[in-house]
C-alpha cells in the first residue's frame, strides 16, 4: 500500500503542528520517510535535496554511521541516569569536550534539550549571577527587534519577531530592545558583513541611559539573526556591542543555536567575529539533530561567582529531568568527532566563497530585491505582493519542493543552510532549482 493510502485524513487531525499552517498542510501533506548524506526521501518516493539542513541543524549530513551507533549503543548500556544530585560520566567528557572548542573561557557547561530551554538558562544565570555579586537590582534583559531567541516565555519576551509574541498578551516585565540591524537603503546585496551600521549597536548606551546600568542585567543577541530572515551582523557592530557591555557591567549573551557548530566556518559566532561574549547558548548543531540537545556556555568568573559561597547548598536552582541525558550526551561527543575527524568548520569557511558567489547569481531573477549571504548561510528577499505578504516566497518554497529541493522561508525571504559536507554540484543545483522557481512563481 502507498505510503499516502495509509494515511486518511483522520490520522493528520490529531497532530498540531507547531509553526505550521495546520489546515493547509494537511490538505496537502508533506511528510519525510528517510535521510541519508544530503538527502531526504518523501513517503511518496522521491529524492529531496536539503537545502536547509533540517532546521538548521543538520550540519554533518544526514545519517552519520558513527552517531547511530553511539546512540544505539549507549542505548543497550543505560537509557537515563537522573539529573539532579547524580549524574553519569558522558555528560563530564562532554562538557570537558566542549570546553576545548569554546572560544575563550568559556568553560562551565550547563546542559539543556533545545535552544529555547538553553536561551532561558541563559538568562537566569545571567540574573542569578548579578546576585551574587550583590547586584540584585540587576533585572532587566535587553534583547533586539527581529531576534528569534526560541518560544520559552524568556526567549519569547527578548526575542523581537512580532507575530511569535502578539498571540501571547504580555510577556516578561523589565525587557527593552535595541533597534535591528537591517538597513536595505545601505546594505542590499552585500556579500559577508555589510560595511554600514556598526553604530546602531549605540542604541544599547541610550537604553543604558534610560534605564540606568544597575538596572541591566544583560543583553542577548544572534550573533547572525537566522530565523527572522539572515540578518548579517555589520562590520564592527559586535565589538560595539562588547564594548558598552564592558564598560556599564552587562552580560553579553550571544545565541548560538545557529550560529554554533561551523554554520560561519569556525566552531562559534565568537571565533568567526573575534568578539568574546560572556555567555553562549547553543543546540542544533551538537548532536547534528540526531538527539534534541542544547547547552549553555558560561565565562569562568560567572561560575566562579555562583560558586563562591560559604555554604554547600545548590547554586543554581535549575535544570531539567533531562540535562545531559545519556542519549544525547552519546550523539553529541559522537558529533564532535566527526566535526573533528572531518575538519567540517574549516570545509565551512573553504567552501563559503563558492556560496556566495552561486547564491548571488540569483540577483537579476524575477522578484529578488537582496541576497545577504556570511559561512554556508543565505538570505534571498522577494519583494512581497502587495496586500499578501510571505506568500510570494511560500510559493517558491512549495515550487522548489516539487523539484527536489527543501527551502525554508520566513516572511518573504528564502533562508538557505545545507549541510556543511554539501559539494559544489550540489550548491549548483540548489541555485539552479530556485532561479526556476523563481521564474515560475507569480
Ligand atoms: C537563535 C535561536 N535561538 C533559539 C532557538 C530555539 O531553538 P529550539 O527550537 O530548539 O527551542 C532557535 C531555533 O531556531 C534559534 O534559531
């Protein structure tokens, strides 16, 4: 029996979808069988180029020998060991592991199940850290206009993408955001870090102003804006940014769920910018999606200021039933093999100029108002047609996965990540399917 015949339409009504336009996708379902290398096969068959790795997160190519079997085989040795007051020796190895490709002292590793569980550590770290150093009053979180920071009420609150809020009444108190860094009058087209807007970071000294420094706890921002579109750090900005938050106290959290893990050529954000943040979340990418996994990466006086106090209590009173489960710990230090074995954030950076260049002969088709592009990452905006927008791009999205490709699009721009081991013919199909869909589409 084909796949499609086994699935009436009652058996799609019990599963909501998250993100998802529910009633439309199950009238027209798009379901996924099987992965191998950089590949995805439908139920119905055919062979689908992924475009996107996943959710950005499939960075080593699908199906890693060595991943199934590290998980199979911690599997067959322990399925769980609890969390709280116990622990067993991967999740030790594992943050060992991390600590030599965190850039800096980055040290102390807090494990999570997801990026937004590991963006709302964050940020409680970032509170309880001001309290113990006698700053209690240390309770506002900045976040930027446009930030995607996960769907946890922390994440949701800093994160600045309108709709993922407006469904939700109020969020957290004590939030402000800065100002976003897309400026397509200056910056249209650029390839890499575009030159104008290193001072739009400044916006962070007017809300120090406003608020007053001992009021701030800490400001949070993707390094590379993925979710709301590929927004491109300018050149210099990040430093700005570091640099106020040096000099008023504040705690510089860069979320690297996308950025983590090669997506720009190196191990993080951090490396690729040469910009040290205090704290980093991450996800995705450590487990290459094999296990949901996400961490949290905190600077040694941070840990070492929870840690100093006279009584032997617990310091932190978080953490989840499943920080560091065996599974995942055994994906993760699996994956970072590979991404050692394979030397893949260097085959990033080698092969991001080849990118760039294929994802910007896109320029002249039909409806591209800008293509931004930094390491294995690509943004191309539609303009939008009047009164409908997003649906421009959804329809390229639909049409290039009818022609074997899988795209990702948020409002009307196709946001592009393939696997890092993709080959060159491969990023020449990729450009080739969305020109023509581009020419096909409305
Ligand atoms: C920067 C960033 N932070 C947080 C998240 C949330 O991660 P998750 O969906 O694993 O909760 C994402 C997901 O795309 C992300 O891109």
């Amino acid at each position: 029996m084909a796949a499609e015949t086994q699935l009436g339409a009652n058996n799609l009504e019990a599963y909501f979808m998250p993100f998802t336009a529910n009633r439309l996708f199950k009238a027209n379902p798009r379901l996924l069988a099987s992965a191998k290398g950089m590949h995805y096969t439908s139920t119905d068959g055919r062979r689908i180029l992924d475009g996107t790795a996943g959710l950005w997160c499939v960075n080593a190519g699908h199906g890693r020998r060595r991943i199934v079997e590290a998980i199979q085989a911690q599997a067959r040795e322990m399925d769980y060991a609890p969390s709280f007051q116990m622990s067993h020796p991967l999740t030790f190895e594992l943050a060992a592991r991390l600590a030599t490709i965190l850039p800096g002292d980055l040290d102390h590793v807090f494990f999570t199940n997801s990026g937004s569980e590991s963006v709302d550590t964050a940020l409680k770290i970032a509170l309880a850290y001001h309290r113990s150093q006698g700053n209690p009053g240390r309770i506002k979180l900045i976040g930027r206009e446009r930030g995607y920071h996960g769907v946890g009420f922390g994440g949701m609150s800093v994160g600045g993408i309108g709709p993922n809020r407006q469904q939700f009444g109020n969020l957290l108190g004590h939030v402000d955001h800065l100002p976003h860094t897309h400026a397509p009058d200056h910056n249209a087209f650029s390839r890499g870090q575009p030159q104008w807007g290193a001072h739009l970071a400044d916006a962070l000294e007017d809300r120090v102003a406003l608020h007053g420094a001992e009021t701030i706890a800490c400001v949070i921002v993707e390094p590379m804006a993925g979710s709301t579109g590929v927004l491109v750090p300018p050149v210099g900005y990040l430093r700005r940014l570091r640099e106020i938050c040096d000099r008023h106290g504040i705690v510089l959290i860069f979320d690297e769920v996308i950025t983590g893990f090669g997506r720009l050529g190196a191990s993080f954000a951090c490396e690729h910018f040469g910009v040290q943040a205090d704290i980093i979340t991450c996800a995705k990418g450590l487990t290459n999606a094999a296990v949901p996994m996400g961490a949290v990466a905190v600077r040694k006086h941070i840990y070492d200021s929870l840690m100093d106090r006279e009584d032997s209590g617990i310091e932190l009173f978080h953490g989840y039933t499943y920080s560091g489960h065996p599974l995942a710990c055994a994906a993760a230090l699996a994956t970072l093999e590979i991404y050692r074995e394979d030397d893949l954030f260097a085959r990033a950076a080698e092969i991001a100029p080849d990118w760039e260049q294929a994802v910007h002969g896109l320029r002249d088709h039909p409806h591209v108002i800008d293509i931004r592009n930094i390491g294995m990452v690509a943004g191309i905006e539609l303009e939008p047609r009047p009164g409908q927008p997003a649906a421009r791009a959804y329809d390229v999205f639909l049409k290039c996965y009818e022609k074997g490709l899988l795209t990702r699009t948020t409002g009307d721009v196709i946001a592009l990540s393939p696997p890092l081991v993709i080959e060159r013919s491969e990023i020449d199909q990729l450009v080739a399917i969305i020109g023509e869909s581009l020419r096909e589409v409305a």
